[in-house]
C-alpha cells in the first residue's frame, strides 16, 4: 500500500482527490496539507511514498515547494494543477507526474481516470523509492479526521433492536472499511453462483459506490449492484450500500425481503454504517444470519455483529495478517463477537460452507 500526501489550498479539492485516489489499488491518502508549510511538517511526521503538489498555493507556490522539496527531501512527487501552461517545466524540477485539475463542464469521471493512470504509472519507481525512504517520526496511518463537534451515534438512534421470533432465510451481511475495496475483490473472485443474497457496507465515498459494484459485478459470478430501495433479495445476487445511504432491508412475507436505504444521521460516524446494517440483518434474519467483519479503521459494526453473535447468528472476522488495518475486526474480537478469526483467502470457502448449512470449515 502506497501513502500519499494530498498538498492543495482548496478544501473541495482535497476531498474529491482523496476520495479517487483512495478508490485506486494499493494506494491511500494519509492526511492532507493547505499549504507548503503544512506539508513540510506532514512529510516529517509521516513520511509519505507519493506527494501531490497544486501549484497556485498561498504562503508559497507549488513550484518553489517543489524545488526545495527535491533539494531538500527529494521523493515522488505528482503536481496537480489547473495551469497546464506551467505543467511542463515541473518535470525539469523534479516532478514525476502531471495531472491537468478538470476543466469547466469536464465530466468527472474523465479526471478520475487521468489521476488513476497516472499513479498506476509510477508504481514501479514507488517500490524502489520505499525501499530507500527514511522512516517516518510517526508510522501511525492517518486515514480518518474527526473533529471535536462529531459525536457518536448509537445504532438505536436510527434502528431499534427488535428480534425475531423465528430465524429467517439463509442472508449474509459484510462490513469493511479501509483496504475493503481490493479484499471484497478477492473475495468475491473466488465466490461461486446460488449462494444466499448477501449485503455489503463498505465506507465508501459519494459518487463511488455504484462504480464500485460495477467493478465487483465484473470481477465475480454473483451478480453485484448498488442498492436501491425496494429491490427483492435474490439467491446469487449481492446489494453495496450507497455512499451516503445506510442499507437496511424487510420481510415482505416469509423467506421474501426487500432493500430499504435510510437516509438519517451518521452511525458509529459513518453513513452507510456497518452497524445499522447488521443491526436490520438481525431484527429480520436473526440466528439464519452469516455476518463477515472485514479490514477496516474504527469499530463501526462492533455494537451490532455482538448482537448477531449473541443472538447465534455466525460470525467471522478477517485475522491480522491478512486485514489493511487490523481495526474493526480486533474490536469485534474484543468485544466477544466472533465464532471464527479467519484469512482473507479463506472467507469464500467460510460463505460456501454457510450457504451449504455448515459452520467454518469441516
């Protein structure tokens, strides 16, 4: 996994960049910088594979910063501006990439695709840089800023925990978070047809969710989709929460459910949130329910999938070795949630024996 700094004056910016370049494989922003002196002290701190530079920065221009960055602590750096008059001179002082910002009317997507390119480019030069790179003051990754007026939300405060009498029909619900998006890919690559309707919350931004499906829908036999309200749930097919919408679902009749997005508060500071999702799986499904913690920062699921295991719901999360960020799962397996603690290659074989009423691997 490759770290990269985010340096550019324009909080809008940083978000859209930060959210594309977290969508790209093996690659992660670490933090973000308003300004070249922000950076400097960011660079120090963590020690970045990659940084990206703006050019038009107050306090001081991104060319400077650049030419004392290369003088001073030479690394990969990629300048993204929307002066492409300059773009060209950059490499001459250092630079190794150059991203064009997006012109008026440019569509998006067309962006995303020249920042993705440009740093699956540079792949190789990274891997030798991070074999030489000093150590940073701070090996703690920076993923996620929560600021002082955030405050928590239970899962009550949107779904009430309400049991069922009866278990339901066989449906499996998978949490993840950082390092979900390339894990839920090989997952899903080994997973065969006929298995039960399964659920997915990834943290995923706005605008990425439904790209997203497309991608895990190419790459695996089930077929795999944004979630939408109302939509049955089907043997064979997966349903990804929205990146701004919490996936719930409910009993039409028996052995008969249905999608339903709740657009409400942040749980457990996320939306969609693992919680609200395995908290719906458990007041309709109950102990015919499979719940799967995988990679992820935080504990956002950790209320709920305790509720599912309780409840004899299975239960898995995905081992240390194996996670991106040994987070939300080492919080399912303090709280006493999980039945089994088990690699990332392993979590297919685990929903095949469930699909086939078997419990882990025998």
């Amino acid at each position: 996994m490759y770290t990269v700094l985010i340096v550019d004056d324009s909080a809008s910016m940083r978000r859209i960049l930060k959210d594309m370049i977290n969508l790209i494989d093996e690659f992660e922003v670490i933090d973000e910088a308003i300004d070249a002196y922000d950076a400097r002290e960011k660079i120090k701190l963590y020690e970045p594979d990659l940084v990206t530079i703006d050019i038009n920065m107050p306090k001081m221009d991104g060319v400077v910063f650049l030419r004392n960055l290369m003088r001073l602590h030479p690394m990969p750096a990629v300048i993204i501006s929307s002066e492409t008059v300059r773009g060209n001179d950059i490499f001459d002082d250092g630079a190794v990439g150059f991203v064009p910002k997006p012109e008026a009317n440019e569509k998006i997507y067309l962006f995303a695709n020249r920042i993705k390119e440009t740093l699956l480019n540079l792949t190789f030069l990274l891997k030798r840089y991070t074999l030489k790179k000093p150590k940073a003051l701070k090996q703690t990754i920076k993923l996620v800023k929560i600021d002082d007026t955030n405050t928590k939300i239970h899962p009550d405060e949107v779904i009430k925990l309400n049991l069922p009498l009866f278990p339901g029909k066989k449906v499996i619900g998978i949490g993840s978070s950082t390092g979900g998006i390339e894990s839920l890919l090989r997952v899903f690559k080994a997973l065969p047809l006929n298995l039960p309707p399964i659920l997915i919350t990834q943290h995923i931004p706005y605008g990425f969710s439904n790209s997203f499906a497309h991608r895990l829908n190419d790459h695996s036999k089930i077929f795999v989709q944004e979630a939408k309200d109302d939509m049955i749930l089907e043997n064979g097919h997966a349903y990804l929460a929205p990146g701004n919408m919490h996936l719930s679902i409910e009993k039409i009749s028996n052995g008969v459910y249905k999608t339903k997005l709740l657009d409400t508060l942040k749980v457990s500071l996320h939306k969609p949130s693992v919680d609200v999702m395995f908290r719906s799986l458990n007041n309709i499904i109950g102990s015919g329910a499979m719940a799967i913690m995988m990679t992820g920062m935080g504990d956002d699921g950790t209320i709920a999938i305790k509720e599912l295991h309780d409840n004899q719901a299975y239960t898995i999360a995905q081992n240390e070795e194996s996670c991106v960020v040994f987070g939300m799962p080492k919080k399912a397996i303090e709280a006493g949630a999980i039945d089994d603690i088990i690699h990332l290659d392993d979590i297919s074989k685990y929903i095949i024996n469930f699909s086939q009423g078997k419990k882990g691997i025998k």
